[in-house]
C-alpha cells in the first residue's frame, strides 16, 4: 500500500564543509570588543545637534520637514562603504588590543553543515529585502529606510518565533531549561509569534521614521513577507516537520525520518496557500497602481493567511502536547486573534482612509 504514495527521505543538509581550519586564531574578546566598536561607532562619527533643548526641538522640527516630504535636512547616514570599512577597522582593532591581552581563541569552526532550511530562511529575507526596497521605491521613499527596515525585521521575526515557540508550544519544558531559550540551531520557532514579532518591530521602526505610519509600512511589508513564508515551509518539509495525522489522500507523503504512514504534506499546503495570497496581494497592488488603500494589504494577508491557517490546522500533527484534548489547537487558537485583527483593519481603518482616486488609484 505504501508504494502508492510518495516516499521522501531527503537529507535536511544542503551541503558539507566539513571542518574549517583558520589561518589565524581570532579572539572572542577582541570578536566582542570589535562589535562593541562598529555599535557605537555611528554615535561618535555622524553630527548630532547640541544635547540642549533647542537641540531637541530642532531635531524633532527636522524629522517633521521630513515626514512631511518638505526640504528640510536630511539626517546623516553613513554609506555603505564607510560601514564596511568601520566594520574592517573595529575588526583588525579587537584582534590588535587582544594580541597582547591573553585570552579565548578560535581557531577552527566546524563541521559546518549548510541546511535546507536556513537556506531558504536566508533566501527569504533576501529575495523579501530586494522586494520591499522596490516597493519603497514605488512610493517615492529613500531606499535607506528599506535597509533599516530589514534589520528590525530579521531581529523582529528571529526573537518573536522563538518566543512564541517557548511560550505557547513548549513552555513546561524551557521554563525549566531556560539556557537553551537562546538555542535556536536546536529548531522551535513560531509563525504566529513570528508575526507579533514583527509588528513589534514595525512600531519601534516608525518611532524612529516620523514620517511613515504604521499601516503604510505593514503593506509594504506584507508583500515579500507572504513570499518569504513559502520559502520557510519548503524548509519544512525538507525537515520532515510539521507534518500531518496520518491520511489515505492521494497526494499524502511518507515521511521516511519519521514513520511509514502516509500523511497529509501540511507544510506544502501551507506554502501554497503562502504563494496564492503573494499572486492576491500583487494584484491588488497593481489594481489601486500601486497606492492601494492603506490597510488593505494588511488586512487582506491577516484574514486569508489565518483564516486558511485555522483550517489547515486539522490536518496537522497538534505540536502542543497540552492541547491534544480541546476542542481546537494551540494553532487554531492564535490564529483567531489574528483572523479578527484582518476584519478589524478593513472595517476601521480601510473603510475610514480608503480613497482610491488619489494618487492614480483604481475608480
């Protein structure tokens, strides 16, 4: 019976260093000195205005000129080159001061194993930054916003999975192990806190760039993200994680590294309903000719997203051990705030800002 259906036993490693033996010893001190440096570095270089109260003002009054599109000062940024040549500096530094400071080296890295999913992890924020940079673009917005942007997402989404993870998938286990929080090679991240993660991120982010709101940035945002999502379930099933309860569909997959029974390709499923909303999302953005409403985006990616989430729950394998006896999953259950979110941003702020005439939008 089981010919019948799809075996994989893909292997999750891409490829194999092996060991990589350094030319030099590096030191951790001098490594954590260098990025101690490269942090701080921008502070001391870039102008800043006085730290009095006209200061103050002054910068609040040039943030606003700004937001505003008027021609007011623009603050310093650094280019790309004097970042990277901070970067070189603050490196040969670290490793000078501790040539002379006894300390921990490293002197081999290894065996460095290249896998799958973060392959496609890093392949998500990648192709997601080229997106989004295009899409500030369209906009008419300096594409140094997109490079913040992207910094606060990766942290964003990084530290929002795994949270979500520990806390509503596994919270009995790490409240226990906390040292291994911080372990996430280990595997254990969240969508669902991934998302939180994010719009956290956003708001630090628009904190700092007056100018943008909330909503604006999440529709840009939603874009490459939703792509990106795809990209990570491919990883999963590479994995042979998140996979379904057992079925005699068709389609259904044996997942060799896990058992012989054929199951639902839940995490396909996810990434395919990832990419019908990506084809949704792109439509509508060229249908208001790029100035779609703001809020619609975002709430268009909450209710398809979660309200197919909820429903792709029932062919999944329940990751939360606690839940296996309620009526709905952990999945199921975060899902619902989310769905409502959507519903709210249509209802609210779509409805209440949409004005499609402007700017070229559709008639």
């Amino acid at each position: 019976m089981n010919s019948d259906y799809f075996f994989w036993e893909g292997n999750p490693v891409m490829f194999n260093l092996g060991e990589i033996t350094l030319p030099f010893a590096l030191s951790i001190p001098g490594l954590i000195l260098a990025a101690v440096l490269f942090l701080s570095a921008p502070y001391f270089l870039l102008k800043r205005d006085d730290d009095s109260s006209t200061g103050k003002r002054k910068r609040r009054r040039r943030r606003k000129e700004e937001g505003k599109g008027e021609k007011g000062e623009k603050p310093e940024e650094l280019s790309g080159w004097q970042t990277f040549g901070i970067l070189v500096g603050a490196f040969i530094l670290g490793q000078l001061v501790f040539l002379i400071l006894p300390g921990p080296t490293i002197e081999q890295i290894g065996p460095v194993m290249v896998r799958w999913y973060g392959g496609l992890f890093a392949a998500a924020f990648l192709i997601g930054y080229f997106i989004g940079r295009k899409l500030f673009i369209d906009a008419g917005k300096d594409v140094a916003l997109a490079d913040q942007l992207l910094i606060y997402i990766i942290v964003g989404t990084v530290i929002g999975a795994r949270l979500g993870h520990v806390i509503f998938y596994d919270f009995d286990y790490y409240i226990r192990n906390l040292h291994e929080v911080l372990f996430i090679w280990q595997g254990g991240l969240a969508s669902h806190g991934a998302v939180v993660g994010i719009m956290l991120a956003l708001w630090l982010y628009i904190r700092k760039n007056r100018g943008i709101t909330f909503f604006w940035v999440a529709d840009r945002l939603t874009i490459p993200a939703i792509l990106g999502g795809s990209f990570i379930r491919v990883g999963n099933f590479f994995n042979s994680e998140i996979v379904g309860l057992p079925t005699d569909v068709p389609w259904a997959v044996i997942f060799a590294r896990v058992d012989m029974l054929p199951r639902h390709p839940t995490m396909l499923y996810e990434a395919l309903i990832c990419i019908l909303i990506f084809v949704v999302l792109v439509a509508i953005y060229y249908y208001y000719k790029k100035f779609p409403p703001e809020g619609l985006l975002s709430g268009v990616f909450m209710i398809i997203l979660f309200g197919s989430r909820f429903f792709v729950e029932y062919t999944k394998v329940e990751q939360a051990a606690f839940t296996e006896t309620w009526m709905i999953g952990m999945g199921q259950l975060l899902s619902i705030p989310f769905l409502l979110f959507g519903i709210w941003i249509i209802w609210t702020q779509v409805k209440k800002k949409s004005h499609p005439q402007e700017k070229g939008g559709a008639e």
